[in-house]
C-alpha cells in the first residue's frame, strides 16, 4: 500500500478511550502511513476535545496549510461540532481544498460539519471510519479497512449487499446524509445542504425505533423527503426493543416511510456506528440500483486521492 499523510482532528468530544486512539496510530504507522497532529487526542475542555477556539482551529487551520495531508481523520464523535459551525472559514476552506486530493473523514458528530460544507461551498467529504471507534477497535475490521482505502483512491465508490427491502428500481442522485440525528439538528439552518433528487443514507446509534421514525417524520414535514430519489438505511445499533412495542421495529418504520412519502427505502447497508461500515463520498453523484434485494450503490464525482 502507498503511504499517505494523515492529519488528525478532534472537533468533537474528548477521547475518552485514549489507549484505542494510540493503538489507531500505531496501525496507521505499522501500514506504513505517516500521522500528524495527534496531540489533539489528549486536549481537553469540560466533556469536549479542548475550547471552541482550538476545536475550530483543527478546521479552519486547513485552509492555511502549505502542504495538505492526504486524509484528514477525526478522531471521534460525541458532542460539540454544532459549537462551530457558525464560525468555520468555509470560503478560505472552499479556496484551498475545493479539487484537492484530500479526503476528510469522519462520522457521527462530524457529520454536522460535514454537511455544513456540502451545503456552504459543496465541498465533498467521506462519511468514514474515525479514529479511536474504528482504527484503535480491539479488533480492526477488514471489510472497514478495505471499503475505506478503496473509496478514497478509486474514481468510483462502488458497494453492493443483500437487502431485505421490497423496492425495486434505479436511481440517480446526489449521495448525502450520514448520521441522522445530526442531518436533523440542522433543519432550518443555513448549515443543511438543499439536495434535490438526492439519495439520503442514514445511520444511527442508541435510538430507539420510534426516535427514528420521528426524525423520520420531521424531515417529512420540513419538505426534505419529497426531493430525494430514495432512502438508504445502514446501521441502528446499541438500542434495544422491550415487550411494550409489541412488534414496532425498524421494519415497522422503513414501511411507514414507504407508505406515506412513496420513497424507496433500500435497507441494511453496513453503514454507521458498527464494526464493519463502507466508506462514502457525502456530496457526490450516485447511483442506485436493486433487483430481488442485490442492493449496488456506485458514486463519482468525489476527490481521489494520488498514486
């Protein structure tokens, strides 16, 4: 494998598991890349990753580097990108990285920030394993390892599983999303990107089903559903259904969805807050394609990284 130079941030919340995080740089470093930056991992304020001020400057500071690294990784999620988003240099940013080779990577929390550039200056970014979750892991998952090197150096992201939807078809849209509890804190501000025709994936972690479902509903009801081609679903861990839902699941929400918005919704994608997750390019042009639950997801039009 080519070695690359990997950038660290930390925008979010404070690492908690600081022994996972070093143990994400020795992999990087064993595989022969080159990691930058990590005196953030230690940086702390309250519950966050260090002040609104030095969590801002791992953002804006890319706007200003001389030579840009190959990935920019957060190191995790939790709380505190939605702090920032007002205050991001989203023009010096557009300046120096719009057509780049970078990737910049990350999930959960970041997605805030993620789709905020998508929708300032359309910078396109990857929904990607971070850090200490998935890097530093007890267990590194080789699907994640692969679907993530694979992503950011090949002119198309290409994924493909079974699902257990109804829906057949193809589609052709804008890939966005990322994790949906975020997509929804920023309906009715400027930070939420105005896709038509789009191709929303979402994810989740400790949300129960009908949490789920009335995220669902209020990006229904603020109109965003109606301008997307179809809905992907990946992974909704760490929630537990008791004998009072008395059969509601996710299953139960996918269907309501189809029924009152007529949107596919293409389940089971290995997407989010689990051990194995795909890598995908937020902002570029996507198609989707299922017959008797072959699920094929192709995007382009994101930035590769050089050989």
């Amino acid at each position: 494998m080519i070695s690359r130079s990997v950038r660290l941030i930390s925008p979010s919340g404070y690492c908690h598991n600081q022994p996972a995080a070093l143990q994400g740089i020795a992999r990087l470093r064993a595989a022969g890349h080159q990691v930058e930056n990590e005196q953030v991992i230690t940086r702390r304020f309250q519950r966050f990753a260090g002040t609104d001020a030095e969590r801002l400057a791992d953002i804006n500071q890319l706007a200003s580097l001389t030579t840009l690294p190959d990935v920019v990784l957060a190191v995790r999620g939790g709380y505190g990108a939605s702090r920032l988003l007002a205050s991001i240099d989203y023009v010096g940013l557009q300046r120096r990285l719009l057509n780049q080779p970078l990737a910049l990577c990350g999930h959960s929390d970041f997605t805030a920030i993620q789709l905020a550039l998508l929708a300032q200056v359309g910078l396109i970014t990857f929904s990607a394993p971070m850090l200490a979750g998935n890097f530093g892991a007890a267990t590194l998952s080789e699907f994640t390892l692969h679907h993530f090197w694979q992503a950011l150096t090949s002119p198309t992201v290409e994924v493909k599983w079974q699902s257990e939807t109804p829906d057949q078809g193809n589609w052709q849209g804008t890939l966005w999303g990322g994790n949906l509890a975020m997509i929804c804190s920023l309906i009715g501000t400027p930070w939420m990107p105005q896709i038509e025709n789009g191709i929303l994936v979402i994810e989740d972690v400790n949300e129960h089903p009908f949490r789920i479902e009335r995220m669902l509903i209020q990006l229904e009801q603020s109109g965003i559903l109606a301008r997307q081609r179809a809905i992907v679903t990946g992974s909704f861990t760490s929630t537990a259904l008791s004998d009072y839902d008395n059969g509601f699941d996710f299953s139960t929400v996918w269907q309501r969805v189809r029924d009152t918005t007529g949107l596919p919704v293409i389940c089971g994608l290995d997407f989010g807050h689990a051990a194995d997750t795909v890598t995908l390019p937020l902002g570029a042009s996507a198609r989707l394609a299922v017959s008797q639950g072959n699920a094929h997801l192709q995007a382009t039009g994101h930035p590769v990284l050089r050989d």
